[in-house]
C-alpha cells in the first residue's frame, strides 16, 4: 500500500509536467458557466486545441478520433497535473466531451462522426446536453417536447423533417453550444421510456431559443430552451426510431465513467474554517477555535472531507491497476452537497451577526461562506438529487427492491399530469 | 497509486472470515454473554492462537510471523465483523504494541513469544475514572518499585496474566507491566454494556512493577500506542459497520409489510444509503490509517485519528440503525443486532471516545497551520 505511481505513471507524469510546463496558459481565467465573457472563452478554445494537438486532449480515445491513445489512468494524472498549474479551462468542453460526442461516436454513422468528434476534440465546436424538462427532473424520461413527422418533407433520399415543439431546462452552456443532443417524444401512445428518440441538433436553427435561469445565489450558468417549430432531419437522429431511453443510457454511463482526480485539498474547507475560527473572539475574548463544540465540528468536517478523498484514491487505485473501480465512488457527490452545505451555514453561524454580510469588502474571508450558503442548495439537486442517488445507492449497490412505478403500463399521453 | 491490500492480504481476510464465520458464529458470542463470568471463549482464543494472528506483526525474531500492520488490519477486520469475544485488541494491539515501542530487547524477549501462542494474555490499564486519559486524571503511583492504586475499567482485565500500566513516579506518568497475578494486585470484574468483552477494576496495594519506557515518558508512549491501537480498532469497527448493513439489508429484503419488502421503502432505502456513505468514508480513513501504520508515516497521530472518528461514527450508526431496520426483533436477546449495538460503543470507547479524539484532531491541525 502507498500513494506511490508506478514507474510507467511517474513517467508518463514527468512527461506531462514538462509539457505543461512549458505549455501551459499562466494567470488565464476560466469561463465560470453563464458568466463568461469572449476571450475567457477564446483561452478555453486555444487551450483545447493546444492540448488536442499534443494528444491530451481526449486521452482514453483512440488517436484516429483526435484522442491520445492512452489509458484512463493517465487522463487522471494529466488532469491532476493541470488543476497543479493551476489550469481550469476545460469547462465549455466537459459535456460534449463527456456526453454528447460519446453519444454520438456509439450511435451516428461513420460519415457524422467524422464531422463532429474531431472538431468537438480541438474544442472548435460545443456541445450541450437537452434532456431535462420542467415536468421531468429526477423523472427524466416524463419529456414532453413533441417531434412530430412532417410528411410532406420526405425527399428522393427518404430523409425528412421532424418538427419540435416544447421546452427543456437546466441546460448547461446552451448559450454558447454550437450543437446539442436533444431527447424528444415521438410516439405518445406508447409507454413513457417506449416512445423516445434522440437527435443531434444544430443550437442555431431556427425556433430554438435560450432564456438563462437567475439562480438564488445569483448565478445564470443553466439555460431554458425554447423549440417552436424547430426542424430535423430524420438523418439526424442517433439510434432508432423510440429507442431513445437506451441511448441517453450510453450518454449517462458516459458521464459516470469520468473519474475524478482523487481529489479535493486536504481536509476540504476544514483548515480554513479552522483559521477563521481562530481569528474570531467568543463571549470571553477567547478565539472560537477553543470552543469545544466548534473544535468537534471542524473535525468531522476534515474527517469526512478526508474519506472523500482517500475514497477517490480506491477508485484510482483500481484503474491503475486496470481494474474497474468499485460501486464506492457512487457515495462522493450525495456526501459532499451536503457537507458543503453544512459547512457553510456552520462557517456562517460563528461569524454571529456579521453571517448576515455577503459584501466582500466587510465580510469575513470575503464573503466567501456567504456565498457558499447561497450555492450549496443547488449542489444537493444538480445531477441527481440526493433522494435519487440514495435510490441508485439502495438499488444497484445494496440490491434493494426498485421504486414501484404506476406509470408502467400506461401509454404516456395517458399519464396524470401535475405542475 | 496503490491505495489498496495487495491480493494475498486479501486473501488472508478471506480466510479469516471463513475461519471465525465456522469457529464464532453469532449464537456463540450470544450465549458466552449469557454465562455468569461472560466475556471471554478461551477455545475460541486457542484456535486464534493456532492461526498465527496473535503475531501477525510481531517480528519473527521474537516468534510471530512479522508479516506487517496490513496484515493485522485484514485480520482486525474479520474479528470486529465477526464481535469475536476474545481478548485480541487488549493483547495485540496494546500490550504487545506497548512492548514493540517502549520495551528492552530483554522485555520484549521476555513477553513476547508467549503473547504469539496466546499463554499470555495482555492488557492495558491507564482509565481511572469518567473522563480522558491525561496527566491530571492519574493517581497510581509508584514509589520504591511499588505500584498503588486503582485501574477502572482494565478492559479483559479479569482473563489478563499483565498489564501495562500508566501510573505517576515522581509525579511524571510512566509506564509499567505489572503481573497481575503477582502480589498485591486484586482484581474483580465489572458489569458493563458489552457483555462479549470483560472489564475489571484493578487494584494496586504495593504491587511490584517492571518500568517500561523513561520515567516521564509516559503519556507520549501511551497516545503513540493509542494511535496505534486506535487504527486497528477502527478496522474492526469497519468490520462491523459492514456487517450490520448487511444484516439490515437482508433483513429489509425478507420481511414484509404492508404487501410488500420493507426494503422497498424509502424511509429504509435510505437510511441504508446512509449507512452505506458512512461504511465507504470509515473505509477510506481507515485505510489511510492503515498506511501510516505500516510505513511509520509522520501523519500516523492525524490518520489515527481521521479512522477513529470515522470508523466510531459508522460503526455506531450502522449498529443503531440496524436495530432500527430491525424493528421489535431487533432489541431482544435471540436476534443479533444487539451484539453490534454493544460493541460499537465498547470500540468507540475502550481508545478513547469521540469527543477526545476530535479534540485532538483539532490541536494537531492548529499545529500544522501555525507551521
């Protein structure tokens, strides 16, 4: 047992710290999602391009799809060595990268892989991923949006015009994607995963619209999108005709499959809470830190911040070894929203009446934990809620009994419908 | 990285498991709870002895297998699993422990092949009363090689043939081993919540002592062992918590109510997630703690206490809510829930309890951010 990479790893990683040395983009902002401006975005684009030439971009790919013909463990180490630099500039990218193109790469024909994975690689091209609805969040496959066969389009080839109607939500970067995958229904007799189907979609076709959604704490990173008579071909579509569930499946799967960099800083936010503690006087003029009540809390804030992080390491350890890694991974984000959250309102609480300050210029650690108290919730919701991930812990980790579900045997257009 | 047991480790647990699963079943432990003087199966403890784990990490020179820490935690992890009622944490983890830190090469030549067959069984005894272990709350005394006073609770105290014992010389805390069976000790047992595991009140009226360690260096070798200690403990409290998901689980799975599995129920679902999360992070620091141990790592004192609280909190959660999932059944004497019930909180307690170990957490990391 150590922390130790093999000699091929530590190769690999000499390697690509000299390259990103001498490479590497120093003091550049990243695009914080919604808040971007054009040369954050230029940065992230030059980046993405740079690394693709080089073969880090894509790593686990295969090289004829502009990948780096390497192994998932190496893609971890050079996404260490980055975020050491310093670097954060692959945000635009994660969901077409992630999702989208791997969607599209097990799907499309040989012709439309050629157009989109190449140029999504050198990051010339971005993708979203348009699944979600209003009135289907932890139910993904509850979707309204209507594509509906335009039969007088049929042309000398076959092909045709779907015509999409409806609206999706929480649509990360949908603003500045040039393309997306889209989830509609196109058959509503049938049952709610039966009558499915994906397409790729050009984000600027006509009748689609982006409305960016004000989030509590003030962000706008998630996009409303609105389809009023958008057209597709049926040459678009990726896999068959109302098989549409198991598609998004291979795009889900693919967002699982991305392994963090068994990361996280030591002890989470825990040390610094432990600084601000110390800095702040209690009833006596004693700092806080000594209280024993506060004492307890920053330690059970470092020792579950730590778990996280010695968990990530399991995992690595397991696709160093070439191993597929354990089910334990799956207990990383239902754990940390909240600790976050907790931590926040912790941090909050012990700043007394000055909690209340978000104004970086009079709050404590420049209102950081403020902010923190206005982002977590969204954190406990965003890609999966902590219900639906203690559903998949309880299902596919421990093997309990499935949700019972009164909407299987009933065509979708059937469904009681609320808000 | 490889942050993980190595297959023959994980081998050695497997057959650990198979091994206690055939020699200590649940129904064994529960009915030794029943017997008047309960606590102790010295068949079960020969059989250990025969195995070779009493000396998994003792060095071969001095008759173990000097396999290494890893080794002993895979073990330490079968015998929490399995709330084995012998005194393998008192024996192993401390007194032998206490021996490999702070004895003589004549003391450890003296104690320790008989701690490997299992014709010594050790023990510690540094509590004196309701509180931490620390230089304020000890009273034994030695003067002129003579210990008094009184140990309380000595955990196995009742089945020990030594102890190590944290008394005062000169008012400096120092360590001794003191034969209990020698003269001027008097021992009786005490009840307490974990009837699988004895406990004693010692007392001391001139007995003779064996120093252990400097005059004055004892509370530093007690919390280097405790450290020690405290991470092999915490594997047997991963042990456990494991366990009792799994009994949970199977229980969730069998009984039914209201038409159907109970385990299909949220409030159940989740409440094993839960467990579940906890198990992984108890894992995690655990395994970390495991590391320190073996390679003698600098941050052993904050990776035994990252496990120990980690894998007191699992444990005691998994424990308690098993008796939950469990429903009427799970607070009576036939069903097995209570024996993890009452060992979660006998581990979470016999190296020190929750409270002060986050204490002490925090006066390290204070150190580290002032450094």
């Amino acid at each position: 047992m150590d922390f130790n990479d093999t000699p091929e790893e530590a190769e690999y990683r000499a390697k690509v710290r000299a390259w990103l040395e001498e490479n590497a983009p120093r003091g550049v902002k990243g695009a914080s999602l919604g808040d971007e401006d054009e040369s954050q975005m230029d940065a992230c684009k030059a980046w993405q391009a740079k690394k693709a030439a080089a073969g880090y971009a894509q790593i686990r790919w295969p090289k004829e799809w502009g990948g780096g013909g390497g192994t998932t463990i190496q893609s971890v180490i050079f996404a260490q060595e980055e975020s050491r630099m310093g670097v954060q500039l692959g945000g635009p990218f994660a969901i077409g990268l992630g999702m989208c193109i791997p969607t599209v790469m097990a799907t499309a024909d040989d012709e439309t892989k050629k157009r989109f994975v190449g140029p999504a690689v050198r990051g010339e091209t971005i993708w979203c991923q348009l699944f979600s609805e209003p009135a289907g969040g932890s139910d993904v496959a509850a979707i309204r949006t209507r594509a509906i066969k335009d039969e007088s389009s049929v042309d000398e080839n076959g092909d045709f015009d779907w015509v999409i109607n409806g609206q999706k939500i929480w649509t990360s970067g949908a603003h500045y994607a040039d393309y997306g995958i889209v989830l509609v229904r196109t058959d509503p007799d049938a049952v709610k995963h039966k009558g499915l189907t994906m397409f790729w979609i050009d984000m600027k076709s006509p009748g689609i619209e982006c409305k960016n959604i004000h989030q509590m704490s003030g962000a706008r990173g998630f996009n409303e999108v609105f389809f009023t008579d958008v057209r597709v071909k049926d040459s678009q579509r990726l896999g068959a005709l109302n098989d549409g569930w198991n598609v998004s499946i291979i795009t889900l799967m693919n967002e699982r499959a991305s392994v963090g960099g068994g990361g996280g800083a030591r002890g989470g936010g825990a040390l610094k809470a432990l600084q601000v503690a110390q800095k702040i006087r209690d009833e006596n003029g004693d700092p806080l830190s000594n209280n024993t009540t506060v004492r307890e809390k920053i330690a059970e804030h470092y020792v579950r911040a730590e778990g996280l992080r010695f968990t990530g390491m399991r995992s690595l350890t397991a696709l160093s070894q070439g191993k597929t890694p354990g089910p334990e991974q799956s207990v990383s984000k239902l754990v940390q929203a909240s600790a976050m959250q907790d931590l926040a309102d912790f941090m909050v609480d012990l700043q007394d009446q000055a909690g209340i300050i978000r104004d970086p210029a009079h709050a404590v650690e420049n209102a950081d934990f403020q902010e923190m108290f206005l982002g977590t919730p969204g954190g406990r919701i965003a890609g999966g809620t902590d219900e639906i991930l203690r559903n998949i812990i309880a299902e596919r980790v421990l093997g309990l009994p499935g949700e019972i579900r009164v909407d299987k045997n009933i065509p979708f257009k059937d469904l009681p419908t609320g808000r | 990285m490889n942050f993980d047991f190595s297959d023959e480790q994980l081998a050695l647990k497997d057959e650990a498991r198979k091994f206690l699963a055939a020699k200590c079943p649940p129904d064994r432990v529960r009915k030794l709870m029943d017997e008047d003087s309960p606590g102790f199966d010295p068949e079960l403890w020969a059989q250990v002895a025969e195995q070779g784990w009493l000396g998994a990490a003792i060095p071969e020179e001095h008759g173990g297998l000097g396999l290494g820490y890893l080794e002993l935690c895979c073990i330490a992890e079968e015998l929490g699993r399995a709330v084995a009622p012998v005194p393998f944490a008192s024996t192993v983890y401390f007194f032998a422990e206490a021996l490999l830190r702070a004895g003589t090469a004549e003391q450890k030549a003296k104690y320790l092949p008989q701690v490997v067959t299992g014709e010594i069984i050790g023990t510690i005894a540094s509590a004196e009363q309701a509180g931490p272990v620390s230089a304020a709350n000890i009273n034994a005394e030695v003067s002129g090689g003579k210990l008094n006073g009184v140990k309380m609770p000595v955990t196995d105290g009742v089945v020990a043939h030594h102890a190590v014992v944290l008394a005062k010389e000169g008012g400096k805390p120092t360590l001794y081993i003191v034969d209990l069976n020698g003269p001027g000790v008097s021992r009786e047992a005490v009840n307490t919540i974990d009837r699988s595991r004895e406990a004693a009140r010692v007392e001391f009226k001139d007995a003779p002592v064996e120093r252990l360690g400097e005059v004055g260096d004892g509370l530093a070798l007690f919390e280097a062992i405790n450290d020690r200690a405290a991470v092999l403990i915490s594997f047997e409290q991963v042990g456990g918590a494991d366990m009792c998901l799994e009994m949970a689980k199977n229980y969730a799975l069998d009984r039914f109510a209201f038409g159907r599995q109970i385990g299909g129920y949220q409030a159940i679902k989740h409440r094993l997630a839960d467990m579940y999360a906890k198990n992984v992070l108890a894992r995690g620091n655990a395994y970390y703690g495991a590391w320190a141990l073996n390679s003698d790592a600098p941050e052993l004192p904050i990776a035994a206490a990252g496990a120990r609280i980690s894998a007191s909190d699992a444990y005691w959660f998994a424990a308690r809510e098993n008796v939950q999932v469990h429903g009427g059944m799970g607070f009576t004497w036939e069903v097995d829930c209570h024996l993890h019930y009452r060992r979660s909180r006998q581990l979470g307690l016999v190296a020190g309890s929750a409270r002060s170990w986050k204490h002490r957490l925090v006066t390290m990391l204070e150190r580290r951010n002032a450094a």
